[in-house]
C-alpha cells in the first residue's frame, strides 16, 4: 500500500474521530417531559380505539368500470385487424415469390417435390 493511501485512510479516522466527538446530544435522557395521567389515557384510548373510529364518511369512492374506453379499445382493435391481415396475407405473397425467385435450381427441384 502507498504512502498516500496510509495517509489518506489516517486523515479520515482522524477527522471522522473528531467528528463524531464534536457531536453532541441535544437533549440529556432527564429533559425529556414525563406525559400526565390525562395524556397517557388519551393516548391509550386513541390506540385502542385505531379501528373504531372509521365511519360512513371516510367510505372509498364508488369503482366505476370503464365500459366507454374498453369499448374504444375494440373498436381500434375491430378496425384494424382486418387491415393487418389483409397486410400479412399481401407480405406473404411477396415473399413467398421472392424466395422462389432467388432460391438456387437445386432448392427450386426440391420445394417442388415437397409440395
């Protein structure tokens, strides 16, 4: 290992070191304010009843399905499946002719035989 490296890895525990001994604790564990008997009970009322307190207001907003769009949708899909098949069976065509074209003589015997 380096010089540099060594000196590198002593300057950051260093300065890491110091950083953490400069840090200090903004409050002592005896600051903090004890709750009163009220508070705690209210507190603990407030836990018990988490679930209790759900009522007819805070009901969900009412799920709609979306009929208009899926119904968008298949018509999109209604149109242009016809044109894409009328597309495919044309792109067949053309390469069906095209391999014929420039297949060699050998192949041209063969595909024939196999049809």
């Amino acid at each position: 290992m380096g010089r540099t490296h060594f000196l590198f890895i002593a300057l950051s525990l260093a300065l890491g070191t110091s950083a953490l001994a400069n840090n200090e604790r903004k409050h002592r564990p005896g600051e903090y304010q004890e709750l009163s008997e009220e508070e705690k009970a209210a507190m603990k009322e407030k836990n018990r009843n988490r679930m209790g307190q759900w009522n007819e207001t805070d009901l969900p907003p009412e799920y709609h399905f979306p009929w208009m769009q899926l119904g968008f949708i298949a018509l999109a899909i209604g149109i242009a499946v016809p044109f894409g098949w009328i597309a495919y069976k044309k792109f067949a065509v053309e390469t069906d002719e095209y391999n014929a074209a420039s297949a060699p003589p050998t192949m041209k015997k063969r595909s024939k035989t196999l049809d």
